[in-house]
C-alpha cells in the first residue's frame, strides 16, 4: 500500500463527515488506506468514521493531536502518510498533487498544502482567524523549515527516524516536528498552490485561549533560536502582526499618558493601523468594508492576547521550559 490518511479528531462530529467524504471522492488511482484516531471524543466521531469505512483507533483518554497522529502513524501500512485534520476538506485532486510532486521532487520527504482563501465561515472571530492563517503562510518559498500538519505528507521512514510528533506540547507541535526533521537533513516542502479547505468555527474564547497558546510556545522557540544562534529566513507569523506586535506596548503606555500626549497617542495609532493597511484590504477583498470594519477591532484585541502569550512564554524560557526539538 502506498498511502495511509490519518485523521487525528476529537469531538469531530460537526466536520468529520465532509472530511471523509471529500477524501473518498478524491479523483485519486493509488492504493490507499484511511485511518481516523479518535482521542476520547465525547460525540459520535467513531461512529462517523467507522460508517465511511475508515479504520478506527481509539485513544482511552484526550492526549493531543500529536499523540493521535503518533498512534495512527503506528498502525499504517503505506509508504507515506499524510496527516489531514478533521476539519479540512481536500479538493477532488490534492492527493493527486500530493504524489505527482513526490514522484517529481524525490529528494524532498514532507510536502505541506495550504489553506484556500475562500471560507464558509460567517462570523468574524472565523473569518478573520482563517484570513490570518492564511497570511502566516503567504510568500513562503518552495522550501521551508516547518511542517504545516493541516494537511501533510510525510515519508513513512522519515517519520519514524525523527520519532513522530511531540506528545507534549498541545499547539505548534507540526512546527516543532518540521525543526526535528530539518535538524536531521531532511528537505520540507510547502505547497502554495496545493490548497485544501478549513471549515473550522471558532468561538471568541477558542480563539483568544488560542492565541495565547500559540504565543506562548513560539516565544520560547524564539529564545531558543536566539541563543542558540539559530537564524531563519521566514517565519510563520502574518506580517501584520509581527509589526503590530512591534508597536502595541507603546500604544499600551502612551494610552496611560492620553492627556499628555494625545498627539502622540494618536501618530501611534495612525501608524500601528498603517501597518496593517495591507491585512485590512485582503479583509475588504475577501468579506466586504463590514468585516474590514470589524478586523480593526479584532486585530488590537488579538495583538493584546498574543502578549500575554509572550510574557507568559518568557517566564516559561527563563524557568528552564524545554520543548521537543530532538
């Protein structure tokens, strides 16, 4: 068998079913197994999977996406395997895209696909966490450092070699995966025009704790990239952000000294906007002047809960925090 499609899920009920069924109508000749994980879901996503065909591996207890990829890397039998989460939907011919670029590109062990502009989503939180997800990963050369495990080909025998994904660390783990393999030689791709779709909805406290989350754990991959003298050339961070980032403390303390410095409040908040002229025209292009209107808002909120994911993270470097980069 060439291929296994492993699907990590937990609580998966509101998507799995078109996951499945965009992966089983696939226009896609070679043989392949489909393998869904289920890490102690509390809704009906075994019964789903198990209906579609797919074998099921359960989890007795909520270990994490890497854990669930682990398991079911395990019991595949394909060559390669590739990771899709539940909550994304394959175009008729990803898997297609998938083995022509590994049939073409030998040398490459991990090809990652992108996310697709369009979204069904309708609430905002949705649509704007999708569209910076979307320019985290845009301009990203043909080969990367890091792994984007939404959708994600891996060579079976490069997997086993790096031992599998971080157990551990709940987010960013496919980040921390790609260093693991890229610390050991092994050439990452990324598919800009391989593109899936991601029907995730989240709610506003999903998405600050997620935000916080992910801050946190990439702060001290930062650190230890500084000393560690580790430099590289593009990181997974929408460059609105990292500007925004940049520029919210002093628009943090100038708002204190509002009465005193009222024209200098407001030359930041003109240029911490500016720097996010580009973001907010893609919000305008994709959703309207409404959803433009309402990421001006989101964006400051965002910035403020990354922070706290910074602090947070900070201390946890200067506690001695290790994380899964062997």
């Amino acid at each position: 068998m060439k291929y296994s499609i492993i699907i990590p899920a937990h609580d998966s009920q509101a998507t799995l079913e078109r996951c499945l069924r965009s992966i089983l109508g696939s226009r896609f000749s070679e043989p392949y197994e489909l393998i869904v994980v289920d890490d102690a879901s509390r809704d009906d996503t075994p019964g789903i999977a198990a209906r579609l065909g797919a074998k099921v591996l359960r989890s007795p207890s909520c270990r994490g996406p890497g854990f669930a990829r682990n398991l079911g890397a395990k019991a595949a039998e394909g060559g390669v395997l590739v990771f899709i989460d539940s909550d994304v939907l394959l175009s008729e011919d990803t898997l297609q895209k998938i083995d022509d670029f590994f049939r073409v590109e030998k040398d490459f062990s991990v090809l990652s696909c992108n996310f697709d502009p369009a979204c069904e989503m309708t609430d905002p939180i949705s649509r704007y966490k999708h569209l910076y997800v979307g320019q985290c990963y845009s301009d990203q050369p043909k080969e990367v450092y890091w792994v984007f495990a939404s959708t994600v080909a891996v060579k079976k025998d490069v997997f086993q070699s790096a031992g599998g994904f971080g157990e551990k660390t709940w987010v960013l783990e496919d980040e921390l995966f790609g260093r693991k393999l890229s610390k050991k030689g092994y050439r990452l791709a990324f598919g800009e025009q391989i593109r899936v779709n991601h029907v995730r909805q989240y709610s506003f406290f999903e998405f600050l704790r997620g935000e916080i989350r992910r801050s946190r754990v990439f702060t001290v991959i930062k650190f230890a990239d500084f000393f560690n003298g580790i430099k590289h050339s593009k990181d997974t961070v929408a460059p609105n952000i990292r500007y925004s980032l940049g520029l919210f403390p002093f628009l943090i303390v100038s708002g204190f000294l509002v009465q005193r410095n009222f024209l200098f409040t407001a030359a930041l908040i003109v240029m911490f906007y500016a720097g996010n002229y580009n973001f907010l025209m893609i919000c305008k292009k994709q959703f309207g002047i409404k959803f433009m209107l309402q990421a001006t808002f989101l964006i400051p909120l965002d910035c403020l809960f990354c922070w706290c994911g910074i602090v947070v993270g900070s201390f946890d470097f200067l506690g001695g925090k290790k994380l899964e980069l062997s």
